[in-house]
C-alpha cells in the first residue's frame, strides 16, 4: 500500500515537471523564433531602404546628365 501510494506520489511529481520542462521549451522555440523574424524583418527593411537610395540616386544622376 506505502509503495503503490509512493508510486502514485512520484508519478503526480514528475508529470508536472515534464509538462514544465516541456513548456519551458515551447517558449524558448517561441523566443527563438520571435528572435529570428524580428533580425529578418529588419535586414529586408534595411535592404529596402538601400535599393531605394540607390534607385534615387540613380535617377537623380541619369536626370542631371540628360538636363545638361
């Protein structure tokens, strides 16, 4: 009877601990991942903001050369 309510009593311990630890790695994916769409986010932002300047200057210079 000792034994079988100790059983019980480890299993009712570690099933919360495994569903914690499983948790624990849900949000470290969920970081990870947050982490990873925000640096992407910003690269595609900063590109775009490049190849637009660029674009800019380039027709400013192609406008001055036939103006002239």
């Amino acid at each position: 009877m000792m034994s079988a309510g100790h059983g019980f009593d480890q299993y009712s311990g570690i099933s919360p601990y495994r569903l914690h630890g499983q948790q624990v790695l849900v949000y470290q994916v969920v970081v990870v991942v947050v982490v990873v769409v925000v640096v992407v986010v910003v690269v595609v932002v900063v590109v775009v903001e490049v190849v637009v300047v660029v674009v800019v200057v380039v027709v400013v210079v192609v406008v001055v050369v036939v103006v002239d």
